[in-house]
C-alpha cells in the first residue's frame, strides 16, 4: 500500500473552509481528486436501526493528501457512517468506496488499507503498550520483525516510549487516546478513520495530533477526522463535510454561506466612539446575547476584502481599533449557521 | 522521526473461514496473556486445587485406600474431576465475545486481516488450554487414587483425554452463546443451562421416554418347569433344564432411545475408558447404558428357582457387557463435538463484518 503513490493533490491550503463537493464535473474525470482509488467516496449512504434512520442518504469525498472534518451535531450520524466505511456495519443501501475496494464485498482488502480509530476506548488492561501494538501488527500479518520496529517507532511519534513496558491499565485517558491512534496507524493505511481523536488530549497532544495528521496527510493519505471541537478543526482541516439529521447537508449553500458573510469581532479602546463610527456608514451590528463580552463588536462582513475595507477606513477616521478578527472558526461559524437554519 | 519502517501488508483476500496458525496464535496469545497476569487466574486455580483436594481426601477416608477400593477411589475422583472441570469450564469461554464487545476491544480485531474463524478459534483455544490448565491441577489426584491398584495406565489415559474433550465442546458452546447473546450474564447463563441439559436433562429425558418405549409384547420366557401339585415344599427344589413359553410381559425397548444417554458427557468419558471393574462409577455407567442400548433380552430369564446361584458364570442380571454391543462413546463424542462446531460455526458467523442485522442490545464498538 505504501507504494502506490496518489494523484498530485493540490499542496497550498485554502484559506476559507472548502466543502469537497459530491459531483465535480463528471463528464470530465469522476475521480478528479483521487478520492475514489486512494480515499473514501460515499453516494446515497443510509442506514436504519430498527425504526430509527441513523443515516439517511449521506455523500460524501474524502480525497487523499487531505484533512477532511466530519462535523455534526450529536446523533447526526457520524459514528454509524464511520462505521460504515470501516466496514463494520453494512449501509442497507447506497455505495462506499474506500482506497478502491467495496468495504462490504471486498472486506479483506479495504480492511488492510484502513486505520480506523473508534469513539469508544478499548483496552487490553494487562498488556503493555508495546504488546499492543505488536498484537496488532501480527494481526494485520506484518513480518515479527518489522512489527516490533514499527510499533517502537509508533510510540516515540506519541510520545508514549517511557510507558512502552507499562500495562495499559496505568495510562491517563489522554495517553490511552494515543495509543488508540498508534494502534490505528500500525500497518501503515492508507485511509484514517478517527473518531473524535482529539477527546481527552491535552493542548500539547492536540499540537502533536495537528502536526501529525497534517503530515500524513501530506504523504498521500485521506485522513477523515470527526469532532466536535470546531475551532480545532479550523486548523487542522482541508476541507468538511457537514452532516445533520442523517444527512449531508447541501455543500453548496455551505460554501457560499462561508465564501459571502462571515461575522468579524472588532475590538476599541472606546466602544461607544466605534459603534458610532458605524451607525454613521451604515454598517449593521449583529446583536447577539450570547457574545462573550458586551465590549465586543459583531459585524457581518461579505468578504475578507470588505473586512480589510473596514479597518483601513476605521484606522483613517481615527478609531482607537484594538483588533479585528473572525468572532469564531469558520467551522464553527457555518456550523452554528446550520443550525440556525434547523430552528 | 524521519525515516520509516517500511510495513508489507498482504493484499491476500481473505474469506470468513481464512485460517491460519499465525492468526489463530495471536489471538490465542492476547487472550491468554491476558487471563494469566491477572490474578483472578491464579486465585481461581488454586481454588480448584484446594477443592478437589478435599473432595478427594473425603472420597478416600470414607472408601479406605486398599487394593479392594481401588476401582470405586479411581471413579469417584475422576467423577469428581470431571464434574468440577464441567463447572469450570463455562465460565472461561462464555464471555469472551461478548465481554470484548462490551470492553470495546472486539472491533478493532474485526477491523485487522484476522479473519472472524481466526478470532473465534484463537478464542477457543485459550479457553480450552485454560481449562486444561484446571485439568492438570486434577491430575496429581487421579494419579494418587491410582496407587491402590484396580486401574491400567489406558484407562487413566483415556479418562484424561476424554475429559479433555469434553471440556473442548463446553468452551466451543460458551463460545457460541457468547458471540450470540449480548450479556455476559446471559451468556453464562445460556453455557450452564447447556451442559446442565447434557448432564442432567439427557438423563431425565431418558427417564421420562422410557414408559413410552415401553409396551406390553409377547415374548418368550424362561420360565422354571411346573413342579406338579404333588410336590413336597418343604425339600429343595430339583435342578432342572428352565423351559421356554410364550407370555405377555412389560418391555422397554431403550435400544430406541439410548443415545439420548449418549450425549451425556459422563457417558462418553464412562463408556470410552477401557478396564474399569466392580463398583468405578465410571463402569457401572459403561454397563448401564450398553445394556439399555442392547435393549430387552430375549428370552427373558425369569428361571430363578432352577438356577444355581454357586456359578458365578451364570449370574442374576446380565452384568457383563452385552456381546457385539457396539461403543456408545463414538456416537456422543460425535454429538458433542457437533455441538462445539456448532457454537464454533455461531461464533464465526457472528464476528463476520460487516454486519447487516444488529441483534437488539448489541454493538458493534
């Protein structure tokens, strides 16, 4: 699997969230982005339990050589439809793809090219860290050999190397989440499933997860991450797909929501002289009461060009301006968005 | 870290019932690496040791410890051993799918090349060679009730491996109810019921078809010659040649109904060890159920006035195997094997991913 290279994948990050879009331009390539034979495609996803549909005709792409976020609210699905690309549950109906095979026909061969690390901490509690990950590795048939130095390196990379000989019983949650992820990326895939990684870390583990993550993403790997912590994901993500109720919601109402109007947080030595700057031009304040302080002014603004406009003039005019900057992440931004819409 | 290990995974397509002994071995190890660092284990272990030690000292003081008790000491305690590895032996095997799924550590196995025959045999193994271990802490005790005398090295060998057997089909079974049932109570519950009906509920079930095999028939009879309304009571009765009638008896056709008998795991162990003799329980069960598999005799003896009772070649009862009986043992180790590959087959299916159907109460991770 570590041979196969993916498809050159565009390398400069986009400023703004970009949503991978289901359908780009299929008369052209339909697997422009390599998605389809190095990552996950999702069409028409949908999963019931019982009477309840968990997942309800999801699509998605997770292309390779990219961070992709799955955000939605709780019970919106993620976890049934990371399952699902697991190949742990079968959808009752739609497609998947992951790194090229059918994840319910060709079970053996999508399970080699996925790490899939779940919500829910398991735990060997007698075994060491390093017993696990070799258990792993025999698992996945690696040669003894390349198992015992891959699982010594897996653990200096989260930093687990001092604990290599402790029983796993002995870790705090965050160092069994590291290990959980060591545990996923044993064999190398080429597709990562996380399901809230980050839960549990500490700030300096969620730095190392960002950096580790943007690097296996920059060695070809299709990397989905689910989470709640939003303005975590502003970092580390390339792109999102946004579900709700079971559903993806439409990319594009996401994209241009994101693209045209976005709430900036402006900051003066005097409040009051700058919301009477703005009455004068005719620029609306959003009032919104859950703000974090009542100093705080909120604006809509349709573009980062209008948000410099905006400064620039505030400077001229003399408006003691302490700072501008997007009120939050732009995740969270579309995402409080959504569920504006919804009530 | 700049450079990486480079790691070669098998693309090989790998099926429900892929097996291999590098597979099963790391399922086999994890688990028993697991069971042994805990000290529940070795708790659980000595406790077994202590138990079947003071049974077997009571069976001893109560029996004596001579050449004439040696047959009757060797069967107790191997009764003894038998009965309490059937009673350890659920409880190692009958959570070990369903406690994993419960631990969250059952997916990601699912999710590794292993293949779900591999997990599911990986699993029994452990369970078995954990019961073997129970087994073995018997054994100084069966050797001991050897010393009297009254039982070959085969039988002690058969005995051993027969029990061994029997506690391979109690672990395949706790392995099926476990990857069946959500609760690990349940489970248990379900692996108990089990053997409970293979010890107990095949005797019952025996017990209550036999007045339904049993029929009033015209049979022939040995019967004692009339001796004539002239004879003088208060002499002996003569020796004489029985005579043979016809005449309507009760007769229980158990040749019908014997294998009922022999899924009984006691039976299998009792009718496969060869020797054995006098009151071993094990042969006494031996002779009980070929006589019910050999079913009524005919002619019926009921000659017991013009027998001599001094030969002893001709006894009472039949008591000696019944000749060109054919081995129960074959049949219930066929039964009970079966059973095990049941459970075994149960398991196999029920770790096989993706699932389509969620039972009620369970998940997946």
């Amino acid at each position: 699997m570590t041979s196969s290279n993916p498809p050159d994948v565009p390398k400069e990050r986009p400023v703004d969230v970009t949503v991978a879009t289901l359908s780009p331009d299929l008369d052209q390539d339909p697997d422009v982005d390599g998605a389809a034979r190095y990552g996950v495609v999702g069409q028409g996803v949908r999963r019931t339990f019982d009477l309840v549909v968990a997942v309800d005709r999801m699509d998605l792409r997770v292309p390779p050589g990219r961070v992709t976020a799955l955000v939605g609210p709780n019970g919106s699905g993620k976890t049934t439809l990371m399952l699902m690309m697991a190949g742990l549950l079968a959808p009752d109906s739609g497609h998947l793809t992951v790194a090229g095979a059918n994840p319910v026909t060709q079970s053996s061969a999508a399970r080699s090219a996925i790490g899939w690390m779940p919500d829910v901490l398991g735990q060997w509690e007698t075994l060491t860290c390093r017993e696990v990950l070799t258990t792993f590795a025999d698992a996945y048939r690696i040669p003894a050999e390349q198992g015992r130095a891959r699982a010594a390196e897996l653990l200096g990379e989260v930093h687990l190397s001092e604990l290599a000989d402790a029983p796993a019983r002995v870790l705090s949650r965050g160092q069994k989440q590291r290990l959980g992820l060591a545990r996923a990326l044993v064999h190398d895939p080429q597709v990562l499933l996380l399901d809230e990684p980050a839960s549990g870390l500490d700030p300096r583990s969620r730095v190392d997860l960002r950096i580790l993550l943007r690097r296996l993403a920059g060695q070809g790997k299709a990397v989905l991450v689910s989470s709640h912590v939003l303005s975590e994901l502003d970092d580390l993500a390339d792109g999102a797909v946004f579900v709700s109720r079971g559903r993806t919601v439409d990319a594009r109402t996401i994209e241009a929501m994101t693209r045209s109007m976005r709430r900036w947080q402006l900051v003066a030595l005097d409040p009051e002289q700058l919301r009477t700057w703005l009455r004068e031009h005719g620029v609306a304040e959003v009032v919104d009461p859950t703000a974090a302080r009542p100093e705080h002014v909120l604006v809509e603004l349709p573009s980062s060009q209008a948000a410099a406009a905006l400064l620039r003039d505030l400077v001229r005019d003399g408006v003691p301006m302490v700072s501008q900057a997007p009120a939050a992440g732009a995740l969270e931004q579309v995402y409080l968005g959504l569920e504006s819409d919804r009530r | 870290m700049t450079t990486q290990t480079p790691v070669a995974v098998p693309r090989a397509v790998r099926g429900a019932w892929a097996l291999s002994w590098q597979g099963v071995r790391t399922v086999m190890r994890l688990e028993l690496r697991q069971r042994v660092r805990s000290s529940r284990w070795q708790l659980m272990l000595g406790l077994f040791f202590l138990t079947i030690g003071i049974l077997s000292g009571l069976v001893m003081a109560v029996s004596g410890f001579d050449q004439g008790s040696g047959s009757f000491l060797y069967g107790a305690v191997a009764w003894l051993v038998l009965t309490l590895g059937l009673l350890v032996a659920p409880a190692l095997t009958s959570t070990s799918v369903n406690g994993d799924r419960a631990a969250g550590t059952l997916a990601p196995l699912q999710m590794t090349l292993l293949s779900p025959a591999e997990i599911a045999i990986g699993k029994l193994l452990a369970g078995w060679i954990t019961s073997l271990a129970f087994l073995g802490t018997a054994i100084p005790f069966l050797l001991l009730a050897m010393i009297p005398g009254g039982t070959g090295v085969g039988r002690f060998l058969v005995t051993t491996l027969m029990m061994a057997l029997m506690l391979l089909t109690v672990c395949a079974i706790a392995l099926g109810w476990s990857a069946l049932t959500a609760r690990s109570v349940s489970s248990a519950v379900m692996t108990y019921l089990t053997t409970a009906f293979l010890c107990i509920g095949t005797l019952i079930l025996f017990g209550v078809s036999y007045p339904l095999v049993t029929q009033d028939e015209q049979v022939r009879v040995l019967v004692d010659p009339p001796l004539g309304p002239d004879f003088d009571y208060s002499t002996p009765i003569p020796e004489s040649e029985c005579m043979e009638s016809t005449s309507t008896r009760s007769v229980a056709h158990t040749e019908a109904t014997w294998w009922l008998l022999a899924a009984n795991p006691y039976v299998v162990v009792a009718d496969a060890a060869p020797g054995g003799e006098g009151e071993d329980v094990f042969a006494l069960i031996k002779s009980g159920v070929r006589s019910a598999q050999a079913g009524p005799d005919e002619p019926l003896n009921e000659c017991y006035a013009s027998r001599d009772f001094s030969d002893a070649s001709n006894p009472l009862t039949g008591g000696e195997l019944e000749e060109g009986a054919i081995p129960v043992w074959p049949f219930g180790l066929v039964i009970n094997l079966g059973l095990g590959a049941l459970g075994v087959g149960v398991a196999v299916s029920r770790l096989s991913t993706p699932v389509r159907r969620l039972p009620r109460g369970t998940r997946i991770a």
